[in-house]
C-alpha cells in the first residue's frame, strides 16, 4: 500500500495543525481547516518547494 503524500500546515484561524492531502489528479493538495472548516488548496508546479510545513492566514 502506497502511503498519501501530505503537508503539515498551522491554521491560524483556529490554531490547529492539520495534514493536507495531495488531490486523485496529483495537481494539488486541498483540505480544510478542522475547527472552522476553511478550504485551502496549494498548488503543485514546476520549480516548487521543499518545505513541508505552511502557515494559513
């Protein structure tokens, strides 16, 4: 079984941390943030980072 890749990222909204998962197509990782429920989605492109950890403000 293939582990999903993911990203750690602090809501600030709410002051949580939560994993985002990567999407089926593999073009970006999307969730929500637990407390208030908040989308976000980061995009994958070329050039990206290396950095698995963000802040949502």
């Amino acid at each position: 079984m293939e582990k999903r890749k993911f990203i750690s990222v602090h809501f600030s909204c709410c002051n949580v941390y939560n994993r985002i998962y990567i999407n089926k197509e593999g073009t970006a990782y999307v969730g929500r943030c637990p407390g208030c429920m908040r989308s976000i989605k980061f995009k994958i492109g070329q050039g990206g980072l290396n950095s698995r950890f963000f802040e949502s403000f």
